[in-house]
C-alpha cells in the first residue's frame, strides 16, 4: 500500500520527528539516567509523550526552513 503524493509533507513530518525524538530522547535518558533495567519503558514513554509536540513543530516549521535555505544557497 501506498500513500498518495498530497500527503508527503505530512509523511516527511511524521517520519523525521519520529527519528529525531527516537534519538534525542535516548541520548538524554542515558546521559541524565544512565542505562538502567527501566529504561527502555522510560524512553518509550518519554517517545510517545514527545513525539507529538515534534511531530506538529517539524510539520509547521519545515515549509519555513525550505524556504530559508533556499535563499542561502545557490
């Protein structure tokens, strides 16, 4: 199955916001926590309550950057 060509930003948002809360929430919790019996429950955790928020900020913000860095390159 695949997603029609219209909902690509919504898919790029989707996907990069996954990666990137995937990382980052990893990287803090074992750099504040250590890595530690729970932690794979905390990251999850920490995942599923980020990824939203990240989620509609890349979605809102990547049109933005297009354009920024289509005027600082040549």
């Amino acid at each position: 199955m695949r997603i029609p060509a219209r909902f690509a930003p919504i898919v790029f948002g989707a996907l990069l916001s996954a990666v990137m809360v995937a990382i980052v929430s990893a990287f803090v919790l074992a750099t504040s926590q250590g890595i530690h019996p729970g932690f794979l429950a905390k990251w999850a955790r920490s995942c599923a309550t980020t990824w939203p928020i990240a989620f509609v900020a890349v979605t809102l913000i990547a049109p933005w950057v297009r354009k920024v860095v289509a005027r600082v390159t040549a």
